[in-house]
C-alpha cells in the first residue's frame, strides 16, 4: 500500500494570511514603523561584521542581554526563540506528555490549540464569560479539580484585547503550584499588568515576549520565554540549538539597544489605538455599525458585529484589510491617514448597508 499521512497531519493546511495586496494592512497586529534610517544602518553595519560560515551562539547571550536590559531582567531568566511561535511549540511538545490536559481558554490565539493537536497532547477548552472576560477564580478551580498540567493563555488577550490583572493572575499561579502557567504576554508593551520581573520567582510559570508587536520586528522572528532557573535550564536544554540565526541576533540586539526609540514608537501606537477606539465608537453612536466595541489594552481594536463578513469584504474592495472573525473584526491600530481612510470606508459601507 502507498505512503499515507498519519490521521493528525492529513487534513491541516498550511497558515495563510490575507493574500494579494492592499494599500492599508490592518491585519495582523504588526509595528506600523519602520526602523528610522541611522538605526537600520548601524544594524546592518553589526550584521556585515558577522561570520555567516560559523554557527550561531546557541544561547544568543548579546541579544538576550539586550533584551534583559529592555525590560529591567536579569538575562539569566531568558531563552531566546525563533519568534514566540517556536517557544509555544517547544513547550506544548517538550513539556507535556500526550495523556497530559493542556487547558486553554476561549477565544484566544489559535496557535496553542494547533501545537496540541500536530504534538498529540490533549487540549481543553475552557470557555470565557458572555463579556469575553476570563473568570480567573473558576479557572483556577477548574485547574485544582480537573488535574491539568499546565494552561496557556494571551495576556492582554489576542483577539479580545482585554487584560486580566496582574493581581489576579498571580493569585492563580500561586494557587495550583502543579500547574505550568504560559502567560503569553505578545502584547504587554501596551498594557500595564505584566508580570515579567518576578516571572523567575514562579516555579510554575513561563512569560513569553515577541520582538513582533511592539517592538516592530515580526520579520526578524524573535520570541523569548522568561522563566525560574529550573524551567530556564529544560528549555536551553531541550531548544534546536542553533534556533535563533545570527543575522536575527545581531540586528535583534542592535535594536534592543535603542530604548528611546522604541519606547517613543510605543507611546505613538498606544495614542494611535486610542485614536482607533474614538473613532470607532464615534461610528458605533451613529450608525450601530457594530454590536460591542472591547476596550482595547492592545495595539488592536475587537468588535463584534453582526455585519463582520459584509464589512470586512467591503473594506477589502476598498483595499483595506482587517482580521475576519466570525462575529467580529479585530482591527490593527495604524497611522493617522490609515485610521482617516478607514473611518472614511467605514462611514460609507453603514450608509450603503443603509444603517
Ligand atoms: C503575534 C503573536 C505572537 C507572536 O508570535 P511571533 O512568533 O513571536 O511572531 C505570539 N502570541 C500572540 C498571542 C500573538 O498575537
């Protein structure tokens, strides 16, 4: 009999986002700037410098210390990934065993529930209150009775844009120790209940931080978990040991260096989400375009809408690119003629939906 797929494999499809071309891309959560002229030169100065016949240093200890001295951490709590992406898959396949419960939480990023079905692990679904609040109190008494080895969540939340409390969170770490917590913390840089300082006091804890969001490098792929001694020495451990490449580590470090610029950048995007949500609730008075508008902690609006497929096709025809979600549409903040044209389509499709 020929070769076939195993069951798990078959039918997945490879990741496709939006194709073609659209003026204005609001869709996938990205840095609207571009790294200023001096700082993308004395990058590509440092990669020029860099011997691409050698391999990388395993344990990227320039970018990780540059990382570390971002964000006021000690570097030796950091493993440094190929993108967050890698670190989720590497911990949903190296620290979980199949017949181990994987808790997830509902709505949330795809991407836990997709590594634990292509690594055999077997994930739950814990649903979200009607408002898309997470009820941490009855998640944690599920977590205590159900047994779970570890749950993994978005925190501020991808799609929902709303922050559970540093408070709370910790709260819940504390009470189910046996519990692993991945708290992806993606989109933290606009939110202020991050946990990353004591993230190394939690034996059951990992962070995870992306260089894709805030700090405008999705290109690159850097990703980072931060993490007590001992989970820190599993993950060196059990990493491909070359995951970061050496140009993604020296063009990483050399923008991790400039923390005026990027906190610049992060006070312009938090202003610019803020701007998204005005004007967005501006329509919402008058036209009822959308349901509900979720104040945002993120770099993106959520809304939910029944209209979700009829705009986000008539926004597309108008070359404007939004992320579909069934009932919703979550929107990246973006420049101010970005938001003028958006508003502007917007304003046009309610009327031509005759709202
Ligand atoms: C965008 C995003 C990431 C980033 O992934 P990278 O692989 O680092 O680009 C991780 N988690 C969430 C929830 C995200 O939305």
């Amino acid at each position: 009999m020929a070769y076939q797929l195993n069951q798990k494999i078959r039918n997945l499809v490879p990741y496709k986002p939006i194709s073609g071309t659209y003026d204005i891309r609001l869709d996938a959560n990205e840095s609207y700037f571009t790294l200023p002229d001096e700082i993308y030169e004395k990058a590509l100065k440092a990669a020029l410098s860099t011997q691409l016949n050698r391999y990388p240093d395993p344990a990227a200890k320039g970018l990780v210390r540059a990382f570390a001295e971002f964000y006021h951490i000690d570097p030796e709590y950091v493993t440094a990934g190929n993108g967050s992406d890698e670190l989720i898959s590497l911990i949903v396949s190296a620290f979980f065993e199949p017949e181990d419960e994987l808790v997830t939480v509902v709505p949330d990023f795809s991407m836990y529930q997709f590594y634990a079905g292509v690594y055999g692990v077997k994930a739950t679904a814990f649903p979200k209150k009607e408002d898309l609040t997470l009820d941490t109190v009855r998640l944690s008494a599920y977590l205590k009775s159900g047994g779970a080895r570890g749950v993994i969540f978005s925190n501020p939340c991808n799609p929902t844009s709303l922050c559970i409390s540093r408070r709370h969170l910790l709260q819940m770490i504390r009470e189910v120790p046996n519990c692993l917590f991945v708290v992806d913390e993606a989109y933290m840089d606009f939110a202020e209940e991050s946990i990353l300082s004591v993230a190394h006091e939690y034996p059951n804890l990992i962070v995870l931080r992306t260089c894709s969001k805030a700090i405008g490098l999705a290109g690159l792929r850097l990703g980072f978990a931060i993490a007590g001694e001992t989970i820190t020495r599993a993950l060196h451990a059990v990493k491909s040991p070359y995951n970061v490449n050496t140009l993604s580590q020296c063009v990483g470090t050399a923008v991790l260096s400039e923390p005026m610029y990027l906190i610049r950048c992060n006070e312009q995007i938090i202003s610019a989400r803020e701007a998204l949500y005005k004007g967005l609730l501006k329509l919402y008075a008058k036209f009822r375009i959308f349901d509900t508008i979720y104040e945002p902690t993120t770099n993106f609006v959520f809304v939910k809408t029944k209209l979700a497929k009829d705009i986000y096709d008539k926004l597309l025809a108008r070359s404007i690119a939004v992320r579909f979600m069934g009932g919703y549409l979550r929107i990246t903040a973006g420049t101010k003629e970005e938001h003028k044209r958006l508003f502007e389509a917007l304003e046009e499709i309610a009327k031509e939906l005759a709202l």
